[in-house]
C-alpha cells in the first residue's frame, strides 16, 4: 500500500477538491449552455469531469507518469464518450458503433468549427458535444492533478478557470445570466483557495488550523462588498445584452445568387409532375402550407430568395443550425416528419416556424452538416440536395392567421426587406388606384386581397382559357392591363399583391411551396404561391390574392389572340434606268494633291534638347532629391525602430542633426542635457515652444529606464521634439533653414 493510501486523512481533502473541481465544471456548463440549448450537456460536462478527477486519483496512487497518464484518458475518451457525448449514435446507450467511434475520434479537431458556423441551439448534433466534453475532462483530470501532485495545490482552480473562459469565448452573444454565474465562480475559487492554502499552512506547521470568528466576518464582508461594487459597475461597463465572441466572428456567408428562383419552376408542376408524389408529410393538418422558399428580392425578372444583403442583414442571413432552432413566434406546436419521392433540390420543405430538424437514413450525416436555414422567413436550404429516399423530423410551429377585423385595424410594419427593382408602372399605379387614402396598412391588405381575387383563374393548360407562365415584367404587364380580365394563377397573383403592397410601404414577400389536403402525399398539382404582409403587433400574415380556380372567364370575355390577316407578297419594284456617263471630254479633271515628304528626325535638335534638360537633371535635381530622400529615409528609420527606446533616441538625433544641418554643430562628446544648453545659447526663441533641457532629461530617463516605453509616450515624444525643431525654425534666417535641407553635414562623422 502507497503512503498516499495510507495517509487517511488526505482523502477528506481529496473529496472536497473533487467537488470544488464539479461544481466549477456546474459553472462551465452553464457557459456552453445557451449555445447547445440541451439539460445532457451537464451529463456531459459533469460526466467527463469526474472521470478526469478519477482518472487523475488512479495516476497518484499508481504513480503513473505523464505519458501512461495520457494514453489513460484518450483510453477513457473513447470508453465513456459515446454515452456522455454521443448517446443517440450508441447501441443501448452502451455499446458505441462505428458512427460513434468515428465521431469520437474526429472531434476533438473538427467539432470545435461545426460548434462555432452552428446557429445555437445546436442540441446534440453528431459529435458536437464532445467539445464540451473535451473541456470537461482536461480540467477535472488536470485539476485533480494539480491538487495532489503539486507543489502548488491551491492552484487546482485554474483548469476549470480556463475552462470557463472556454466556455465564453466559443459561446453564444448572448449569456445565460453572466453576472451570477462569474460572480458564483468568483466566490467558489476564492473560498476554495483560501481554503486550500489553510490546508496547506496546516501541513507545514504540523498544527490544526482554527477558523477565527473575526477573520471570518472580515472575509465575508469583503466578499459583500465586491459583489455589491460588481452589481453598480458591470451594467455601466457592459450596458448591451449581447457580447463579442469567436462565434460571432465566424458567421458562415452562405451566396444564393447560384441558386435559381425556385418560383421560376412553377408551371412545371402542373404540365410535368402534376399527379406524381413528390413528397409524403405525416403529421401535418390539412390546410397547412409545406414551404419550400420565401422569395424576397425582386428583378423585373424573376422573384428571388436573396442573401449577403448588407441593407436587409436580417432578413437575408442564412446559418448553419443543429439539432434544435430557437424560435420566439407564437403558434401552435406539432412534429411532421418528410418522406422524399419525386422531389429533388437543394430547397429543404417546412412548415411554418421550425423549432428542430433531425435527418435519417444513410445520408444523415451528410444532411445535417449541410442544412441551412433564415429564421426569418422559415426557408430551410440544404447545400448537399435532397432526393428521392431522404427523410427528416421537423418541429413546426404555425401562427393561425388573424381574423379580418384584426387585420384591418392593424398598421403597417417595419421590416427591412431587399429593394425591388424592375416593377412596371401598371403594378403602381394600380395599388395606389386600389389603395384608397386614409386606409391602414391592413385595410389595404385586405383591399388588394380582394381586388385581385376578382379575376380568374388559369393554369394556361390546353383546356384552359391562355395564360402565359412567369412573373417578369412583361408578365405583370399583361395581367393588369385590363383589372376586369386578369387571367393567371398562383405565381402571377401572389407576386402582384407582393410587389403592390411595397409600393404602398407595407413590407411583404412571396410564398411558394404546396397546400397539404386530406392525405400525406403531396403530388405537383397541390402547389400554390402565397404573399406575407408584415403588419405592426400580429407579425407576418399570410394572404391569399389568387381567385378561386374554378372561376373562369366567360365564354364571351375570353381573350383570344387576333386573327392573322394573309400574307401577300408584294410584287418587285422596277428597275432603275441606269446612267449615261458624261463623254471623256467633258469629263473635269481634278488636281491631284502633293505627296507628303517622309519626316525627317533631326537628331541635332533632339540631342540639344537631351543636353539642355538632361545636364541640369544630373547635376542639381538628382543630387537634391538624393539629399532629401535620405533624410527622410534615417527620419522614418528613428521613428519606426522596433525598440521604443530607441525611436526616444532617435528623436533626440534627429534635432542634433537638424543644428548641425543648420551650422550650429553641438559637441558629439557632450551629454544630451550639455547639448540642450547649447540649443538654448544657439537658438534664442526656443523658450517659446518648448525645454529642451528637460527634453533631454525625459529622454535620458526613458532610455536607461527599466522596462520598454509605451508607443504613446513615444509619439508624444516625438511631438515635444517637433516643438523644439519650430523654435529652432524661429531663431534662424528663412533662407538659411531652408538651404540647411540640403547640407550634408549631418551625413559626415565628427573626429
């Protein structure tokens, strides 16, 4: 048996260290909590702590080294991380698969940047958390360590300190009650330091140490008074609820523009997939729309799903999601899940808000570290496509639509969107023509609504009245051009009310996916186009602007295309009668002109030219410039130098030389303060500006100083010498500083 084992009375010590160590790790999970959103992140983190503090009580007893202790807890890190890191990967939440071992092995690396382009919450989602779990066990394991194989053991908090500033750094903006928790941590490692040097103290001393009533009271007062100095100073140091992290600095930009319109597809649901399943939904109510994309961009061409639009950063951010999808929409609750058939694209169908997203199948994983998803339309995207087989779970929340009456009485709301471009003037001056004056920004919802829903309805299929597809400009034209014969569906009527209600400054968008009837398949026939209006406290309401399908035009107002009139073929003009040329003797003759002479080159005039210009370039201009590029180039040299005292230095040699360009040349020998005396006899209208006596002295002190000067106190060096070079301006002829700009003096090396 070890002396260690023998030695009773450490175990009190080594207990109550354990749960120090857990119930700081308690405080680490509280930091990655608001970015996993999931109660088996404390199983986690709390899971892997104790087995670290274990595996670091087994080493001491063994008397393992570091490296026996190393290959111990990857040992460990795969025995007990499927169950604590990756439950639902397991067989039996026991036994790991080949998923889980895999997942595993690659977290540590690649879990770390998964976790941070995640939009939170990110639940558990394949292996992410086993970046929790890695922190866990590194600072039960070296905490422990600290605590019984140093000689420092009150130093045990700070692998959980790192830990929880982990935690910080990779979390979510937003903090779960910031204040408590590091105040919690706060008290915790001073308490248990303390603690911890008591113990210490008592070893040394061979004595029992007794906790004094006084001393006690002294430190909870101290205890009270920097909580209550925390409570008054942290909410005027850090007012915003929201924090800078590294999660907010790796915000994934995801680029659609090389995604098409999916509403551009429209018609080939019904004149290619109109009776084939596309997909199966169980679980959805009738009634219900299954999204596939909320358009927001409009081009005179087509609607668009827009993104990376600075104006707009809201409503075009699409990020990565995990397991779980914060949303704050009021509505009713229920899970669908989504069978994949005919259906194939990168755009993942919804329903209304969704709250979580699981993939299943041989593509899982695949799936889930593809999906993106905008919470503020409720468009989902994945990256890697969905087809036929492909299956997922969605948790969907759908806000029931407001009666009319709400609707009428409620304003237009405020909600940056992507600026249209391309709308034609029929679209404008029709909604304002419908609009009305004084109406709110529901009543004119309500109005266009109504107004296109007097149309008809037209698919443009061989047994219907003619209707072209799209939704350009051209389009739009057609359809408003007489508002008593609008002929189109879905796609036309949807974005007509989209883009009216934007001229009338209502925020609204465009809807394009599928209406879920009485059965779980959803075939092509069943698409449909609808527009959302945002209006002040109810939100985005769904409008429906297209007329019932079975309202068809009559027989009589049917528009048919005008009949062809015959072609005739126009007979040929007559020919031309040609013209008789003049006789030869009649014919006037036209001076030619004088051929240009061939430009000579007059090399004379060229070469006095050179001479003239090139003579005075080399004997005065160059020489000038060489003069001044070289002061210029030891001026910035002095001033950049990477030693800060060295630019103190420089600035100082930088006013000697300018007096010895000038012609009063200080002693090379002398001291900087004999050298400023000399600057005050020389340069009379220094005293204006500056001392350089005490100039000099601050440089003196700042070279032979320990320790680097600032940069600040550099520049304002460097600004005090600029003083005393004007006074020194001052006490010279205009015409002898001037020239001193060229002497060389300052080049030469005095004997």
């Amino acid at each position: 048996m070890t002396p260690f084992a023998r030695d009773r009375q450490r175990w009190p010590w080594i207990a109550t260290d354990a749960a120090a160590i857990l119930g700081l790790l308690a405080l680490v999970a509280l930091g990655f909590f608001p970015v996993y959103g999931t109660s088996w992140l404390f199983v986690t983190v709390l899971g892997f702590g104790a087995v670290g503090i274990g595996l670091a009580v087994l080493s001491t007893l063994r008397r393992w080294s570091s490296g026996t202790t190393a290959l111990a807890a990857v040992g460990v890190w795969f025995l007990f991380g499927g169950l604590l890191a990756m439950p639902s990967s397991t067989i039996g939440y026991v036994v790991p698969s080949l998923r889980t071992l895999f997942g595993l092995l690659v977290g540590p690396v690649t879990a770390w940047r998964d976790m941070l382009t995640l939009d939170p919450p990110i639940g558990e989602t394949f292996n992410l958390l086993t970046v929790p779990g890695l922190v866990g066990l590194a600072a039960g394991l070296l905490g422990m360590l600290i605590s019984l194989r140093s000689t420092r053991p009150m130093m045990a908090w700070v692998p959980p300190g790192v830990a929880y500033l982990v935690a910080v750094i990779v979390g979510s903006q937003v903090a779960y009650r910031p204040f408590l928790v590091g105040a919690a941590f706060f008290v915790a490692v001073l308490v248990w330091s303390s603690h911890r040097r008591a113990v210490v103290r008592e070893q040394l001393a061979g004595t029992p140490t007794r906790i004094k009533p006084l001393r006690a009271l002294l430190g909870a007062g101290v205890l009270a008074v920097a909580l209550a100095a925390a409570v008054a100073v942290v909410p005027l140091i850090s007012p915003a609820p929201q924090r800078d992290t590294l999660r907010a600095a790796m915000e994934p930009p995801i680029d659609l523009e090389q995604f098409a319109s999916p509403l551009q597809g429209f018609r080939a649901n019904i004149t290619q997939h109109c009776t084939e399943v596309l997909f199966d939904v169980s679980g959805a109510r009738p009634g219900d729309i299954v999204r596939i994309a909320t358009l927001d961009k409009y081009d005179g061409i087509s609607y668009r799903v827009s993104t990376l639009d600075d104006e707009a950063a809201e409503a075009t951010t699409f990020t990565r999601v995990g397991q779980w999808i914060a949303d704050r929409t009021q509505g009713d609750d229920f899970t669908v899940q989504l069978n994949v058939r005919g259906y194939e694209g990168v755009w993942t169908p919804t329903i209304g808000r969704s709250t979580h997203v699981r993939f299943f199948g041989d593509r899982a994983v695949e799936l889930g570290e593809n999906f993106f998803y905008n919470r503020s339309s409720g468009t989902g995207l994945n990256v890697a496509g969905l087809r036929e087989g492909d299956s997922y779970e969605l948790g969907a929340r759908v806000a029931p639509r407001p009666s009319d009456e709400q609707i009428s009485q409620a304003a237009a709301g405020r909600y940056v969107l992507p600026q249209p471009t391309g709308v034609p003037d029929e679209v404008i001056t029709t909604a304002r023509l419908w609009a009305g004056n004084g109406a709110t920004g529901g009543q004119m919802a309500l109005t266009l609504e109504a107004k296109l829903q007097e149309g008809y309805f037209s698919h443009g299929q061989a047994d219907e009245t003619a209707s072209l597809s799209g939704h350009s400009e051209r389009r739009l034209m057609d359809l408003l051009a007489d508002p008593a014969l609008m002929i189109g569906d879905h796609e036309q009527y949807a974005v007509a009310m989209a883009l009216m209600a934007r001229e009338l400054g209502l925020p609204a968008r465009v809807i394009y996916g599928y209406e879920v009837g009485s059965g779980n398949a959803i075939s092509g026939g069943q698409v449909g186009a609808w527009t959302e209006v945002y209006l002040e406290d109810l939100g985005w309401v769904v409008f429906d602007p297209t007329p019932p399908e079975d309202r068809k035009p009559p027989e009589d107002e049917q528009r048919t295309p005008p009949e062809q009139l015959p072609f005739i073929e126009n007979p040929p003009p007559p020919p031309q009668r040609p013209e008789v040329p003049p006789e030869d003797e009649l014919m006037s003759i036209a001076p030619g002109e004088r051929p240009e002479q061939d430009n000579q080159i007059d090399w004379a005039q060229i070469g006095a030219i050179v001479a003239l210009a090139g003579i005075p370039l080399l004997t005065i201009v160059v020489p000038i410039a060489l003069i001044v590029g070289l002061k210029l180039r030891r001026r910035a040299r002095r001033r950049n130098n990477p030693v800060m005292a060295n630019r103190i230095a420089g600035a100082w040699s930088e006013l000697v030389d300018r007096a010895r360009d000038v012609g009063r040349s200080p002693s090379v020998s002398a001291t900087r303060s004999e050298q400023a005396e000399t600057f005050v006899e020389d340069f009379t209208k220094l005293g204006d500006s500056a001392d350089p006596v005490a100039l000099a002295k601050e440089a003196d002190w700042l070279v032979f100083a320990p320790g680097e000067p600032s940069e600040a106190i550099t520049k304002e060096y460097w600004r005090s010498a600029t003083g005393i070079r004007k006074g020194m301006r001052r006490s010279v002829n205009w015409l002898r500083w001037l020239f001193s700009y060229l002497s060389t003096k300052s080049f030469r090396r005095i004997k």
